[in-house]
C-alpha cells in the first residue's frame, strides 16, 4: 500500500473517531437530561434576597432565572428549609414571567406575604409545608 491510499483512510478515521465522540457526548447529555429531569442546565438563578423567617427555620429566596438568549428572565420565590440552597429550579412558591418590583416578608413563623406587582405569574401558590403565602 503506498501513502497516497493510507492518508484516505486515515482522514476516514478521524472523521468515524469523531462521530463517535459527537455522538456519545450528545447521548451523556441526553440521559444526564432524563435522569435528573428537574435541573435546568440553560437555566441559572441569581439571588437577589434572602428573609429568614422569624424562628430561622425557613428562609424566602427571591431570585431572577435566566434560561438564555431566548427568553426573558422571570423573578422566582422559593421557600427552603433555612440551611439549603437555592436549588436551579424556578420558583416554588410564585415565578412571574418578567422581572416585577415584589417585596417579601415574613408575618410569622407560618405566614409569608409577597407584595408588589404580583398579578401576572406563571405559579402563585397559597400554601405550601405549612405556610400560608398571601399577595397583596
């Protein structure tokens, strides 16, 4: 075989090496996607407010959520347990699907009010583990 006939194969086996590459990198990402369907890998949080609520307990995390250059940010509320973090998911309590001027604060130990501009929401949610959430 002379070298004109092996450089051929050798740029054929780049190319099939490199598919093969493509191709299991898409397929990890693929069952990374399925098995932890929950984490939004375009997504990320940014905290803008932590309120504790008054016995340390909880914690009200006010946050925007950027999912990339094709969509808009939205403010998300979550209530957490107060010692874990802001998982990258939108909010638990109330996601609006722009970034509304909201004030968060505790009543109680079991009440949580969240006022502002709040009438336009993807979630909104009343209750949740407990605590009574109330929009004004």
């Amino acid at each position: 075989m002379n070298e004109s006939q092996s450089k051929p194969t050798k740029k054929r086996v780049l190319l099939v090496l490199g598919s093969v590459l493509l191709l299991a990198v898409g397929g990890f990402a693929l069952f990374i996607c399925c098995l932890f369907p929950s984490v939004d890998v375009l997504c990320a949080n940014d905290n803008l407010v932590e309120t504790v609520s008054p016995n340390g307990q909880f914690k009200a995390v006010t946050f925007r959520r950027n999912c990339g250059a094709s969509t808009s940010y939205s403010t998300g509320v979550s209530i957490l347990s107060a010692r874990r973090k802001l998982p990258n998911e939108a909010g638990n309590v109330f996601t609006a699907n722009h970034e509304p001027s909201i004030t968060v604060r505790w009543i109680d130990d079991r009440h949580l009010s969240i006022s502002g501009e709040t009438q336009t929401q993807f979630l909104h949610l009343t209750e949740i583990r407990g605590i009574r959430i109330t929009y004004d």
